[in-house]
C-alpha cells in the first residue's frame, strides 16, 4: 500500500511536531511517524533556556545556536500560544547559579570569565545577595545570577505543537518508519512498520537517537549517541517558593531544579536534574542515580527534605560525537533535524526557523551552518589527504 503527503516527518517529539505544525500552518498535507507520540526526550526535559548556564568550554558554536534560539522564544511562544489556545508555560526567571563549595567557586567563576568572553551576561553574586533573590537557599560558598536564561515547559509546549499541528490538519500515526526511500539520489519517503509505503515531497528525520538508523538505510551517516539522564519530579509546598531556575555545582557535580505551575488546576511542581550517562534508552530508574540528584539538591536547598517525590523520567538525549545537532537541508527532499542532546527544548525555535526556510526555499540562519552532517565526513577526509 502506498500513501503520499506534502511532507512526512518521522519523530513526534518537541522537534517533529514543530516540524509538523510549521508544515501543517501553510496548508501542506502532514502525515507524523512515531510508534509512542511524545513520549521521548521532551517528556523527561526540565525545560531550562539556559543559553548562558550551559556555555561550555570547546563549544562555541553550539553556544551561539543556543543564545540565538533563547532570543527566538517569545515570539516563538506567542504564535503557538495563538494557534494552539494553550499556555506553553513560559516565564521570564533568570537563573540563580550556586556553589557549594569553595572548589565549585573557582568552577563557577572560571565559567562566568568564559561567559563574560563570549559576551553572555552573568554576574557573580554572595551568598547574602543569593538568599535575597531565595530565602530558601542552604550553605553555600556563593553564587551568579544569570538574567537571561530562562524557562518553559516542555510537556506543555510539546502539548499545545500537538494541537496546533492537529488543528492544522496534520495526522499523527502510531508506526515506526523502519527505512527511508530514494530516487535518483532524493529521498522520497518512508515505509513504515505496518508495511506502507509513504511518499511525500519532503521528509523530515526528527527521531532522536533512532535517526542514525534511519538515515543509514539511505547511505546517510549522522552517528548520534544516546546520553541517558534521569529527571525528578516533585510537589512543591506553597513554602517552596523558588522563582528562578536553580542550578549548583556541588563538590563538582552538576544539578538543578526548575519550579513551575504544572496544570491548569495551579498544581506546583519542582522538576530536579539530571543524571548523564553514556547509555541507551534501558528506561530503568537506578536508585544510585535518584539518590545522587536529591544529595545534590538538598545540600543547595534543604527544603527539597520535605517535598513529596512523585516521578523520575529516564529518557536519552540524542547526542552526536560533538555535541551540535543536525540541522541539514542538503540531500533533495530531506531535512534533517535532530540531534539536539541537552538542548532540544531551548533550539526548538531555531529548528523551528529552518523548518520554515526548508519549506520557504531561503536560506537557512548562518547559525546552523556548522551543524551540517557532511561535518564527520569532512574529518575524515582532512585526516586522510
Ligand atoms: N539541559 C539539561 C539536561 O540535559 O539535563
């Protein structure tokens, strides 16, 4: 059997189904692949646009994508918002970063010196000017105040692209894409796990770690790793009054939590993470894991003793072997968009923007630029002349 749409994405995660609504938003026929809708990186996500926090030595290029993208949200959020009648539940916080102690300070302060070089605003502050900005702020050696990274909610966002793509037409089926299909040197389509043959004019591979698969039954080398983290979810108090997004470095650790309205009902939660382990999608919750996250997060904020712990998400970020995602238009009738590793919530705007442009036929943001999958190849071959 043999079915055809405009467009064909494979992947109902926050980038297939941006994929699927930008599509779906100018009147294209959209056909969405994904065995378990919305059930993959996103749902586990904290949701941190955390530009500045997660600038990291090596990673400049990444660096600039993510502080494009931040500069993105609002409008970003605002037109699905409008398409969608749903809150994607972004909020303007800031981050209050902290030390635990006086080895996570120099850790801290080397970051903001990097911060500070590639022109990202962040501050160091005491641990005085800390518990200013929350009371409820434990001992610590000090701290920084990131203003411009932010927060929103994944599961609410990925919520109202599904609407929206749904409202605009677009079909979600319940299958795997087992392998892609090629003429003369296009990509064509996809045949499905139920043995349907799907054509359509542009695919886009937004599968997460099964991407690498996926592009490679058409001779397409995009290697991703999978990064396994796990994320807690927990009530909060009406006490556990944490505006901004939290992060801390505790004796050399990483870890944060996120408060927010979660539902319509007013219900709070504190989302803390997150564990990462280079590791498959096994879905096991490993209690040496959980115990690390909340160790971590209790010594920077006690008050987390008290709260009622309610989840914990294993899920994979879909990692290449530098870290950049791939955001690629350059086989004919294919886009590749995925991936994004620890920061597919944050770059969805930009992947947004080259969804847009692969449908418009313009250029893509010069942003992207390095994150062509002909990258690893390229390598290769500068190694080998
Ligand atoms: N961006 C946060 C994480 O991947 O855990």
């Amino acid at each position: 059997m043999s079915k055809h749409s405009d467009v064909l994405v494979v992947g109902a995660g926050i980038i297939g189904l941006t994929a699927a609504w930008r599509a779906a938003c100018r009147g294209l026929s959209v056909t969405v692949l994904d065995p378990t809708p919305r059930d993959g990186a996103s749902m586990a996500a904290a949701g941190m646009l955390a530009a500045v926090c997660e600038a990291d030595f090596g990673e400049p290029e990444l660096a600039a994508m993510n502080v494009d993208s931040a500069a993105r949200w609002p409008d970003f959020a605002a037109e699905l918002e409008k398409a969608s009648r749903l809150d994607v539940g972004l909020r303007q916080t800031g981050t209050l970063t902290l030390a635990f102690d006086p080895d996570d300070l120099a850790e801290t302060r080397r970051l903001i010196d990097l911060q500070h070089r590639w022109g990202l605003v962040s501050e160091e502050i005491s641990t005085a000017q800390a518990r200013r900005i929350s009371p409820l702020v434990g001992r610590v050696a000090g701290g920084a105040w990131m203003p411009d990274d932010h927060q929103v909610d994944p599961r609410a966002t990925t919520r109202a692209l599904d609407a929206a793509a749904r409202a605009a037409g677009a079909v979600v089926v319940e299958c795997r894409a087992v392998r892609l299909t090629s003429a003369s040197g296009r990509v064509v389509g996809a045949v499905d796990a139920a043995g349907v043959d799907r054509t359509a004019d542009l695919v886009v591979v937004a599968a997460g770690v099964s991407s690498t698969g996926l592009l490679a039954t058409a001779g397409i080398h995009a290697p991703l790793r999978p990064v396994k983290g796990i994320t807690l979810r927990l009530a909060a108090e009406p006490w556990f009054d944490v505006e901004p997004v939290v992060r801390a470095r505790v004796q050399g650790r990483a870890v944060y939590a996120v408060t927010r309205v979660a539902d319509e009902s007013g219900f709070r939660e504190v989302v803390i993470g997150a564990s990462s382990d280079e590791k498959p999608d096994d879905r096991r919750v490993e209690a040496g894991s959980v115990f690390a996250l909340l160790r971590d997060a209790r010594a920077v904020l006690p008050g987390i003793d008290e709260l009622d712990l309610r989840e914990a998400s294993p899920r994979v970020r879909p990692s290449a072997p530098d870290n950049l995602p791939y955001l690629d238009a350059s086989v004919d009738g294919l886009l590749v968009a995925t991936g994004h590793g620890r920061n597919g919530i944050l770059l969805t705007p930009l992947t947004s923007a080259v969804v847009d442009a692969t449908l418009d036929e313009t250029d893509l943001p010069d942003v992207v630029a390095p994150a062509m999958m002909n990258r690893h190849t390229r390598i290769r071959t500068e190694e080998a002349s």
